[in-house]
C-alpha cells in the first residue's frame, strides 16, 4: 500500500461512529461516484486499449452500491442527499488540462481515493466488530476490492508515463496531506 504523507486524523473515527446511518447515505455515494469515474476515464484516448477493464471496475462499483442500498433498505435508513467532500473536490481541482497530462493526474487522483477507501474499510471492519458486526464485515469485505483498484489506476497511469507517474503522485500526495487535516464535522467517509 501506498505511502501516505498523513495519516487519518484522530477525529475521522468517533465522527463517523457517531452516525453510521449518515455514513451510510454518503459511502452508497461514494460507490455510485466510483462507477462514474471509471466509466469517466474512457474518454481518454490513452485508455482506450483498457476500456474492458475499466468496465469491470465500473460494474464492481455498482455491486458495492446496489450492497450498500440493500443495507440501507433492511436498516429502514432512506437514500438521501450525498454531502459533497472538499477532500475529493480538493484533489479534482489538481487536474492539469492537455489531455496527456489530464489522464495520468486523473487516474492518480481515482488511486487515491481508491486507497484511503480501502485503508477506511479495514478501520471500519475493525473498529466495529462488537459494536455492529454486519457493518463490520461488510466493510471488511471491501477492503481487497478498493485495494485492486487503487493499484490498477496507478498501474494504468505508470503504463502511460511512468516518470510523471512518480513525479504527479508526489504533488497529490501533498495535496491529501493538506487537506486530510482541514477540518471536516459532516459524518461521511472522506
Ligand atoms: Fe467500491
Ligand atoms: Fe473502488
């Protein structure tokens, strides 16, 4: 796994334990947002050969959403308003035009959010064994998914250009560590 610049901030647990029904809503978002990326990133030329296996990506990430709506519905929690994450804005604003240049930061951006999911899901799977078990493996169950995913995207961007690759990930991961500590009270994943 990917070496972080910042870790999780201390406050990200208990303000998401303190609303699962919220963070619910905002991970069935989150899911719905993953399946667009991918279908989003087969507008690059550059990844046009690769179309299938964002495809497969795309169709895993329904999956994860159609789980996530099935949880909701047996909880009785209605699917509502997703909160928009100025962490994930944040990182989207970092994209450079051209489309060569577009694609590798695109795909760096997808890994990360990819990463910190997975790295999330195995907190969550972890920290809420006694408290809710069902949630706990469910999020458990996410967490190779979201880590094979994280790696296809930069694997796909260093395939493109491996030393921008290096250099680009470099200037988002500074991105993440800034934002990461922006204080953020909504009870939602990112
Ligand atoms: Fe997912
Ligand atoms: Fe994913």
């Amino acid at each position: 796994m990917l070496l972080w610049r910042e870790k999780i901030p201390d406050d990200w647990l208990p303000k998401v334990l303190s609303d699962l029904p919220a963070v619910l809503v905002d991970h069935a978002h989150l899911e719905r947002k993953a399946a667009t990326s991918a279908l989003n990133l087969e507008k690059y030329r550059d990844l046009f050969p690769r179309v299938s296996e964002l495809n497969a990506i795309a169709i895993e990430e329904l999956q994860h959403f159609e789980l996530v709506l099935g949880l909701l519905k047996k909880r009785g929690i209605p699917f509502g308003q997703p909160f928009p994450s100025p962490w994930i804005t944040g990182l989207m604003r970092g994209l450079r035009n051209g489309t060569r240049q577009q694609v590798i930061d695109h795909l760096i951006v997808c890994s990360l959010i990819e990463g910190r999911s997975c790295e999330k899901f195995q907190i969550l799977g972890r920290e809420l064994e006694t408290r809710d078990p069902e949630l706990a493996k469910f999020y458990a169950s996410l967490v190779e998914s979201e880590g094979n995913h994280y790696a296809t995207y930069i694997l796909m961007a260093r395939d493109i250009d491996d030393a921008e690759t290096d250099r680009r990930l470099a200037y988002f991961l500074d991105v993440d560590a800034k934002l990461i500590r922006d204080p953020n009270p909504l009870p939602m994943l990112h």
